[in-house]
C-alpha cells in the first residue's frame, strides 16, 4: 500500500517517524512518500517538503509569507494527486492540513487523522469540517475524545506518542552528558524557548534576564532541530548559560527545572518529571486575535490534561523577569516540588500508556485491508 504522510513541524516529525516504523510492521510492503523531517526520512521514503521550509507562527505572520503558502498548497495538492496514496495520513498541523483534507475527500481519497487539530481550544465550529474531510480520528489526549462525543463523532484515544518516544531512548548518563557538553557540576535549569525564530527570540531575552540571581544553577538552552547554531549565540552573555542543539530529551533527563515555552515540550518536561514555570509571549496583534478566539482555562498541556493549576503559567504581560524569578524560586523549593511530582504521575498514567504509534498503524492498515 501506499501512504502520503503530512507533518508541519518538529514533533510532528519525530510522531511521523515513529508511525511509518509501525505501519512497516503491519504492511513490510509499504511504500511511503511525506512532508516532514529527518526524522521521517531516516525510516524510508521520499520527502517532499522539510517543515523547516515552511515555519511560518503566528496570524500577522501567516498574512505576511501568503504567496509562499498559496505556492505551497498547490504544490502538495498536485504530488498528492500524482502519488495517488492508499491513505492520506494528517499529523497535527492543523491550518494546512485541514485545507488539504477538505480539497482531497472529495476526490475520493481515504483520509486519517493522527493527534487531533486543537478545535477543543478554539473555534469548535471546525469539527462539522473534519466530520466531512476526515474517515478517520486518531486522538493523544484523553479529553478530545470526550469532547469529539458531544458532536456525535467517534475518535480513536491511541494514547500519547511521547510514550513511544521515551521509552525507545537510552538515559544519558550524567557525568558523560556533563564532560561531552562542557557542563560543570551545578544543577542544570533547562531553557525550552520553542522552535520558531519569531517566538524564540521573544522567550530567550527575559529568560536568560534571570540568570544571575541562580549562579549557583547552570542554565542550557535547549536547541531546536529547525534552528542553527549561529542564531541561539546572539542571545547568550553570561558565562553560565549553554546551548545544547538536539539534545532536548538528554536534557530534560538531567535537568532540575525547566523554563518551558507553552505547547508539547510543557508535556515532554512534565514526563522527564521535571518541575517548570510555563510561558509564552507572541507578537501583540496575534496575541490579542489568539485571546479573543480560544476559549481554553489554560495554555499547558499539563493543567489541561489535569484540569488544575499544576504548573504555573506566565502569559503575555505576565511574562517579565519578576515574576520568572518568583516562579523559578518556587520550583527549586523541595515542598513544592514533591507535591508536583504526584501530579506528573497522575499526568502519566491519565495517558494511556505506551503504544500509541502501533495502535495507530494497526488501525490505519485495518481500513485498508477490510
């Protein structure tokens, strides 16, 4: 069989990887083809478009790169049809992949669905979309399946790929990770600014403004596979703070706390059982779009899931050095601490254990093979 695969960004290359190495299993005749990563390319196929050519964040932003994305969609709406694939498998990456869902059921392609667009977050009115262009929901968190019933449309609840990804990695071993990095003997407090130029620059500046009140901490910012060495080196000045490029997960592993851009690595973080202070600045205009339009209690995959203030969120105007202080002072005291960690393993169990790629594989070629 033949399988067209679309992912938009970092994670959704690391998921990807691992779906094509299931689906493999399932059907050792596989043929794939994909917009991805290095991680997608690594399992076998032919790669269309690399998500770091596409990284476009943020509402003023999508306005600004329009000709680019209009070039892009056609692009992928004519492989597609060149391609001809058995299934048409959507990872994440809502704004494009929901476009490209709605050209292609109606030409009669089998559509899937691996880690739902966030409708549950905001505008819900696009589930009449996905109940149209969609066969096939695969979900990662337990709620959205709970949310999707109230629409009268069954999902699947595979249970979280960050499972998968965790248990294939092997535990870095701290004194090595130290000597190979350059890192002394202080406790580490990661930074994860996220993975797009436009919102690392904003996180980083008051980040690594909090850096000489913790010397006695060492502080490593972790490197996104999308970015270069060069860009993160304009923002470090003090001789405590490190930059590890893909390196994230070994990491996270040895890290004390964590500073945590809001999106997937809040959930990475809080599974390495590592206590964080969760932020996010965007540009104005796309902050107050973005405000009026989700209707979410929080922005962290963590307190969502748990639906409590678990970890602490500092939002737009929030997010100022004070308060980060304040905040990582909290997360460094040991009471605090061993209260959060039974919510990280409450957060654990609540996602369904491993195999969420193999799952998803099996229930794919299912569809196929009926």
């Amino acid at each position: 069989m033949k399988y067209y695969l679309l992912a938009g960004e970092a994670s959704g290359d690391l998921h990807g990887s691992h779906l094509i190495k299931a689906i493999k299993k399932e059907d050792p005749k596989a043929e794939f083809r994909f917009w991805g990563g290095d991680l997608m390319s690594a399992e076998g196929g032919d790669l269309v478009v690399h998500y770091k050519d596409r990284a476009i964040m943020g509402f003023a932003e999508v306005i600004k790169n329009l000709p680019k994305i209009k070039k892009l969609f056609t692009l992928c709406k004519k492989d597609i049809s060149d391609y001809k694939p058995d299934a048409l498998i959507f990872i994440d990456n809502s704004g494009f992949n929901l476009r490209i869902a709605k050209w292609a059921k109606p030409k009669g392609f089998n559509t899937h669905y691996y880690i739902s667009p966030q409708v549950w977050a905001s505008r819900a009115g696009r589930v009449k979309t996905i109940k149209k262009t969609i066969d096939h929901m695969y979900v990662v968190l337990p709620f959205v399946k709970d949310f999707y019933k109230k629409y009268d449309y069954p999902v699947h609840f595979v249970g979280h790929p960050l499972l998968d990804a965790f248990s294939d990695r092997k535990q870095a071993l701290p004194k090595v990770f130290r000597e190979e990095n350059n890192l002394d003997e202080r406790p580490i407090i990661a930074l994860l600014p996220g993975s797009r130029k436009q919102e690392i620059s904003k996180m980083l500046k008051v980040m690594l403004s909090v850096v000489d009140e913790f010397q006695e901490y060492q502080f490593v910012i972790a490197g996104a596979p999308s970015q270069e060495k060069e860009f993160y080196l304009q923002f470090i000045e003090k001789d405590n703070v490190h930059l590890l490029l893909n390196k994230t997960y070994d990491l996270l592993s040895l890290s004390h706390a964590a500073l945590v851009t809001s999106g997937t690595a809040t959930l990475e973080t809080a599974l390495y059982k590592v206590p964080q202070v969760v932020c996010y600045k965007g540009g104005r205009i796309s902050y107050e779009i973005a405000k009026r339009i989700i209707k979410l209690k929080y922005i962290s995959l963590v307190n969502l899931i748990l639906d409590k203030p678990a970890v602490t969120e500092l939002i737009q105007n929030d997010f100022t050095s004070k308060n980060l202080k304040k905040e990582l002072t909290k997360i460094l005291d040991e009471y605090y601490r061993a209260v959060l960690f039974l919510d990280y393993y409450i957060l654990e169990v609540a996602l369904g254990g491993k195999g969420a790629s193999e799952k998803t594989a099996k229930l794919i070629v299912s569809t196929l093979t009926k």
